[in-house]
C-alpha cells in the first residue's frame, strides 16, 4: 500500500489550496478514505472521511470550508480547502482503510500572511 500526498504549501488566509493522494497497492473503490492533520504541538485531528459509498463526515472545525472527494477510476482522494485559516496550519496525511489504518508521509499545509 502506497499514499503519497501533494499540493500543500504556504497560502495567505482566506486563500485555497487542493491536496491529492495518489493511492496504490489496494482496492481504492471499496476502501474509506480520510484526511487527518497534525498541527505543531497537537495531536493527530481526523478532517473528513469519505466511504465508499461516498458518504462523507467533516470535523466541525473545517465544516462548510473544506470538501473531500475522490476518484475512483484514478485510484486519488482530494480534499479542497477553501476560507483557509491561520489554525489550519498543520501537516495533512492521507489515511486508507483497508484492514487496518494505512498513512502517507504528510503535506505541510501553512496559512499565514
């Protein structure tokens, strides 16, 4: 199993910025699929998860701002970040589900001006 995520940086808050995970190694169609960040100092926060079927959940902290989706037939999840905020500032890791927890190396996502 293979996730390798990109597309972070630094952006200005109120800006945007869309993360990709390539994934490999697994039946991506039928696995769960979430993002989780991990700010300095703090502990690992899950962000959104996307099943299968395509249900989503998002932590309240990012609700109405951030949005996951994935592709299915290019074996990628996303998640699109909008209204970014100074405490989004973390390292954004792509989890898989597929018997048992599968995790990218990160993205260093910043938000300041």
């Amino acid at each position: 199993v293979q996730l390798v995520e990109s597309g972070g940086g630094l952006v200005q808050p109120g800006g945007s910025l869309r993360l990709s995970c390539a994934a490999s190694g697994f039946t991506f169609s039928t696995s769960a699929m979430s993002w989780a960040r991990q700010a300095p100092g703090k502990g690992l926060e899950r962000v959104s998860v996307i099943y299968s079927n395509g249900t989503t959940y998002y932590a309240d902290s990012v609700k109405g701002r951030f949005t996951i989706s994935r592709d299915n037939l290019e074996n990628t999840l996303y998640l699109q970040m909008n209204n970014l905020k100074p405490e989004d500032t973390a390292v954004y890791y792509c989890n898989a589900k597929w018997g048992r927890d599968y995790w990218g190396q990160g993205t260093q996502v910043t938000v300041s001006s």
